[in-house]
C-alpha cells in the first residue's frame, strides 16, 4: 500500500531532550516535507527536500534539522526541543516537481514538551 | 507570511444542503490545492487547479479560482454527515518550492 508512515505517532519529552521523528514513503516521491499544525495557524512548512541531498527551509525552520540521505526517509530532528516546540507534526512527499503533484499526509506525530 | 486566509473559519450546515468555504492568498500561483483533515489525522488531497484554469470538479466538489482576486473557493454539494472535517487551501507559488496552507474552515454538517 502507497503510504507516508511517521514514528513515533505520539511523544512526551522534556526541554532539552533531543529527538528524532521519522518519515518514510514508499511511493520513490522526490518531494518530502515536514510541517507543523498549531490551533488557528493552520500547517506551517518547516523543511522540504526537493531530492536526496538537497534540503531546504520553509517558514519555521528554527529550532529543526533535518536530512535526506536516502530517497525514502526524511526524519526530522530537534537538537534541543522547547515547549513552544509541542504541536502535531505531519510529513508528506509529492512526485517529480512536488509543486506541481498534490501531496501525500502522514498519519501526523503530536508532541509534547514539557 | 505568505499564509493564506480561509473564510469562514468554521461552518454549521444540514446534511443536504450545500457548503462553500473560501481560500485567499497572496502570491501568484503555479496551482492552488485543496486538502481535508478528519479531526486530529493526516490531511488527504481532494483537488488541485492549476493558475489558468478557472473550474474544476470532482464528483460533490467545485472548486474555482480567481487569480485576478487571488481567491478560490470549494462548493460541496448535497452534504453528508462524513463530510464534516476541517478543508484547507494550499497554494503553490509560481518561484520558489515551498508550499502555504491556509488556516483552514472547519465544517459540521448535521445529520
């Protein structure tokens, strides 16, 4: 089955705990990206990768890293989370030329830092 | 912020009537999509229009596109319970590779 599959689906941490969520697609899209969903802001883009080695910041990029080493995984990594940094995270990945395609939605990863 | 704005922000109906919600924004476009979210899950595509189309429909969905009004909005016809979601614009600009969603409608048709 095509699909976008994030891990962990739900995560409580502390303040300065590092994290990584993971994305994975198995559809060989090229376009990945990583949003955030906050009440009333809508999804905000943090990253996108247009292919493998090539990253690039959205919006809201502070406080996230990401990489893309492989064509099909694109985790996204806080170095040193914050509470403001608690939202639902989603990532998603599209064809060649990503704009141009609609985008496939993870199942959503929502965090919690205390 | 590029962002666009969604209106109304939420929307109250009965099943069988019909419901528009509308999307502005800010630059000019490649294309415009609109998503639907079940409360708390992933968004799922329902229909992309491209900057020189000004209609397009899928199945109960309308969706037109303004770009001298930088605006579109999405008519659902004939509602139905399952259709109750939060729908959002997404807007694809016509330089650069980044993606902006709107701040979405939220939609309960009543049974």
């Amino acid at each position: 089955e095509a699909q976008v599959t994030q891990n962990p689906r739900y995560l409580i941490t502390v303040t300065g705990k590092k994290l990584t969520v993971t994305c994975s697609q198995n559809m060989n899209h090229e376009y990945m990206s990583w949003y955030r969903q906050d009440p009333g802001l809508g999804l905000r883009q943090i990253y996108y990768s247009m292919n493998v080695e090539v990253t690039d910041k959205g919006d809201v990029p502070e406080g996230y890293k990401v990489s893309r080493k492989e064509k099909r995984n694109f985790p996204l990594i806080l170095e040193s989370p914050s509470p403001n940094q608690t939202s639902l995270y989603f990532c998603a990945s599209s064809p060649y030329r990503g704009l141009y395609n609609e985008q496939f939605f993870g199942p959503g990863t929502r965090l919690t830092v205390l | 912020s590029q962002q666009g704005e969604e209106d109304p922000q939420a929307l109250s109906i009965q099943e069988g009537e019909n419901a528009t919600m509308n999307c502005s924004y800010k630059t000019s476009i490649n294309n415009l999509q609109w998503y639907r979210q079940n409360s708390g899950r992933g968004l799922v595509h329902l229909i992309l229009i491209r900057s020189n189309e000004r209609e397009k429909h899928s199945g109960r969905l309308r969706v037109t596109l303004d770009t001298s009004k930088k605006s579109s909005s999405l008519l659902i016809t004939a509602s139905r319970a399952a259709d109750t979601a939060s729908y959002f614009c997404a807007t694809a600009p016509n330089t650069g590779n980044q993606f902006y969603f709107g701040t979405g409608t939220s939609l309960t048709v009543i049974p």
